[in-house]
C-alpha cells in the first residue's frame, strides 16, 4: 500500500495493522543519463513488487529516497529517516534496493531486502520468510 493512497480519516483505523514501513532507495548519484535513470526506477519497481504484492495492507510504501553517495551523511540520513518513521507508529522499517552493490550499516532499519550478487532477484519465498520472521522476532 502506498502513503498516498491512505486518507487521513483512515489513517488511526488501520495504524494497528500497517505496522511496516518500506523505504525504498533508488541509489543514484546523478551521473545517470536518462536512460540509465529509468532503468534504476524500473529495477526498483521490480524488486518493491516482491513485497508490496504480497503485503498489501500490512507494509506501507514511502517515497524513495532517489540519491545516495558512499558519503557517511547518506548513512546519518537514512539512518534519521527510518528513526522518524518509526515516531510515527510503524514498528518495522524495511529498506529496499534493486543496487547490488548498496547496503549501508543501517542501525534504525529492521531489515534489508537487495538483489543477489549476481544482480538476480531474491526469490519471493526468501523475502517473505525474511518479512515473516522479523514479525515473529
């Protein structure tokens, strides 16, 4: 489910049951041609549908984070935006990214679904088990 598609009236009903909040990161640096841009949306896309498809209605789509460097701000932030995520009201903070190479040491997020090495998708039955068992921690 995506933020946006939650009203504000509804937004106290269903707190109890989205307890998830997945943060998307594109992880781009700005060098990418438009080609290149699209290609990294598309992979996101991708990926994200391993879990907003089967969790809907329990994980909430946030807007992505589009740029990211190697940088330690990158880390302080991301590490900022899922502590303030979690101040309102999810329990669980799932980061996602279709880059292979991109996994920072995220204190604040519960958990990180990337691609495998060698660039494939995990396979549903890994990231669901994944999902699963941090609920049942």
């Amino acid at each position: 489910m995506k933020f946006s598609e939650i009203e504000q009236e509804q937004w106290e009903e269903l707190k109890p049951y989205l307890d998830t909040c997945l943060l998307p990161i594109t992880g781009m640096t700005g060098e990418e041609s438009p080609l290149e841009a699209t290609q990294c949306l598309e992979d996101l896309r991708d990926i994200m549908d391993l879990i907003e498809i089967p969790f809907r209605g329990r994980v909430v789509t946030y807007p992505a984070l589009h740029y990211v460097d190697k940088q330690e701000h990158s880390v302080e932030a991301i590490n900022s935006y899922c502590r303030k995520i979690k101040e309102q009201g999810f329990k669980y903070v799932i980061l996602i990214t279709a880059k292979v190479k991109l996994q920072y040491e995220i204190h604040a997020a519960d958990l990180w679904i990337t691609p495998n090495d060698d660039g494939s998708l995990p396979l549903d039955s890994e990231i669901q088990a994944k999902i699963r068992g941090l609920w049942q921690s």
